[in-house]
C-alpha cells in the first residue's frame, strides 16, 4: 500500500467517525455567523448558507492541489490537514462595499487563519473578468472554545465565503459551465464578456441604491 492508498483509507474512516460531529458544527457555525451579522446598522442583514464537502471530493480536491508536492517530498500526510473548507459557510450580501465590513465584523468573533481577496487579484489587471468575493479560512476564538456549548467543536476549522448576490450567482453559472471542464477559447471569451456584464451590474445596483 502506498502513502495516498493508506492516506485514502484514514481519511475516510476519519470522515465517517466524525460526520455527525461536522453537521452539528456546520449548523452551529452557521448560527453564530448569522447572529453576529444580523441587526447591523451598515448594511442589510445577508444570506448566510452552509454545506459539508463530501467525503470523495475532499479527496479528490487533495489529490488535485496537494498530492504531487507532498509525493515528491517523501513527506508523510494526513489528508485532513489540508481540507480546511470541509464545512463551508457562503455569506450573501446586497452592496460590494458590505463585504469588507462583514469581513471586519467576522474577525471580532473568530480566529482568522488565512484570507483571499479574489476581488483584489482581478482587479489589479485590466483585461480579467472573473469570480470575485472574499474567503476567509476561520475557527472557533479562545472565548468561544472556552463555552461549555461550542467545546466539541473547538479544533473544527472552516471556510467563509462572502460575496454580492450578483457575484454569487455569477460563481453559480460559472462553475457549473467551466468546473472541471477544458473549455474551448472562444467560448471563454464569451464567458468573460458575462463576466463583465456581471461586473457593471453589481456597480450599477451600488451606484442606484447610493
């Protein structure tokens, strides 16, 4: 049996020990993010929604953006390590500029591990249109490990997406066109120029709204 192989079978039986633990965290996550966003003066309360990666696609994901590296050290793994979206939470808000401080309100309450600005990466080049949003790599803060309620869950890691309901449903067409797919050029010229369209729409929403 090789590393992948015996890396393949902890994982799963990892996964399948755990489930009912990660649905409960994924409810709680999900409650805590609401309330702490619900009630704001600043901007409209959002969507918040959740899943659980299922356990095959946690795989595949380390076996796509993980495996050849650690292989080629000769580095021993544990899959688990590297699914730090293994319960997701997808924030929707109305306006781009509630992204931010919905970023800034998440981080009084939480541990943020690492973040992607993918609204910053397209926008320092002129000619890319693409996804944008916020995604934050979170966990449970020391004082809320520390509360009898939120204890099962305090080695529980977990990843916040915050988008603009324009770039969310945008995320949604294109995934569902180009993801895992090798897709003709021209095509994705025509992708793009939605992608644009998409672009003005959510300046035009803020631009009314102001």
């Amino acid at each position: 049996m090789n590393d992948f192989d015996r890396a393949k079978r902890e994982f799963r039986d990892y996964y399948d020990a755990n489930i009912a633990m990660f649905r409960d965290a994924e409810k709680s996550v999900r409650t805590q993010i609401l309330s702490a966003l619900a009630d704001q003066p600043s901007f409209t309360t959002p969507h918040v929604v959740s899943r659980i990666k299922a356990r095959e696609e946690c795989i595949n994901k380390f076996q796509r953006k993980y495996l050849a590296r650690l292989a080629q050290a000769g580095a021993r793994y544990e899959i688990k390590d590297y699914i730090g979206d293994l319960i997701g939470v997808r924030v929707i808000c109305l306006y781009a500029p509630d992204i931010m401080e919905i970023a800034r309100l998440l981080e009084e309450e939480f541990d943020v591990l690492d973040f992607t600005d993918k609204t910053r990466e397209v926008e320092v080049t002129a000619d890319t249109f693409r996804y944008k949003g916020l995604h934050l790599d979170m966990a449970l803060s020391v004082r809320r490990r520390s509360l009898p309620a939120y204890a099962r869950y305090a080695s529980v890691r977990f990843e916040v997406q915050v988008r603009t309901a324009i770039q969310d449903a945008w995320s949604t067409l294109d995934q569902a066109i180009k993801y895992k797919k090798q897709v003709p050029h021209e095509l994705s010229r025509r992708i793009n120029a939605l992608a644009a369209l998409f672009e003005i729409a959510d300046r035009e929403f803020l631009a009314i709204r102001d």
